[in-house]
C-alpha cells in the first residue's frame, strides 16, 4: 500500500513532469491544446518513463508536444501528488529554449502556442483544473525560490539537477 498526500492506493506510481516555458521579455506561456477528453489547455508535460529524471521528462514531453526543445536552465517550481494516474508531478520552468512552435502529436495535441496571463485567465473554464493550479503556483514563486510542495502522508525522494529532494 502507497500513500501521497493522503491518498491510498495498491496501484503502481506514475510519475510526470511538466514545464512552464516562458516566451522572452513578456508573461506569455507556453500552452498546449489537448486532442483527447474535454480537449483543455495544458502545460507541455506527461509521464516519466523509467529510469528518466524529470528533466529529462519535461525535454522529452516538451519537443514531441511542441517542437520546442527546453533548455536547462530549469527552476523547480513545485512537487505535488496527482490521483489520475497516481503518482506525484514535478513543476518546472525555464526562459531558455529553442526552436518553433509546430503540433507534431496531432493524435495528443490539437494546437500550442504562447499566452498571456489576461488570456489564460480568460480561458479559465477551458484549462484543466490541475493545470490551472500549476500556472498559480508558478506565477506565486516567480520571484522567489521557494519550491511549493504540498504535504504528503509518507517521505518521497526526487533527483532534480543531479541532488536528491526529500520531503
């Protein structure tokens, strides 16, 4: 039995890894479009394969999605235990990347492009609640080094930038 954040569960941990992009100069994001379900606006992310750091994820996830290819100048902004598929969500975000915006996964995602916060907020009701989530807690530490992590029933371990993170 496993538990994150007071969730039980006998089912294996799936954990992921999204990134916020910031475009240069402005409080534009990087969004990606869904194809599948309420087809809602996201981070780029997804789930980390074995024996992948979250940085590694966040690249990976990053370039299939979008074609822009993160680099690694990353900030971990937070960790947080997710239900669906359990498991727990590294955060992250980087100024630095390259390459241009091209939906190469069309079966994944619809669209992507760079927003505005006044647009993001506007389109509140077609993102993801998580998502949504994720993009307060990045704004909230964009000026601090504080790493958000919402507490968990049980000590988990995560290798971030070549140093091991308990909490």
């Amino acid at each position: 039995m496993v538990s994150i954040g007071g969730l039980m569960t006998d089912k294996p941990m799936k954990n992921g890894a999204n990134i916020v992009i910031m475009a240069p100069g402005n409080e534009r994001i990087l969004m990606v479009r869904l194809a599948y379900g309420e087809k809602y606006w996201a981070l780029p992310g997804g789930e980390m394969e074995p024996n992948e750091t979250p940085e590694e994820t966040a690249e990976r996830e990053c370039f299939e999605e979008t074609s822009i290819t993160p680099l690694r100048d990353f900030k971990l902004v937070g960790i947080m235990p997710q239900r669906q598929p359990f498991g727990v969500v590294i955060l992250m975000s980087t100024a630095k990347f390259k390459g241009e915006i091209s939906v190469m996964r069309q079966e994944e995602i619809l669209e992507a492009r760079f927003m505005s916060l006044r647009e993001i907020a506007s389109r509140q009701h077609h993102i993801g609640l998580g998502y949504a989530r994720m993009i307060g807690i990045w704004y909230n530490n964009l000026y601090s080094s504080t790493v958000y992590q919402k507490p968990l029933s049980n000590k988990v371990t995560v290798h971030f930038e070549g140093k091991n993170i308990s909490f």
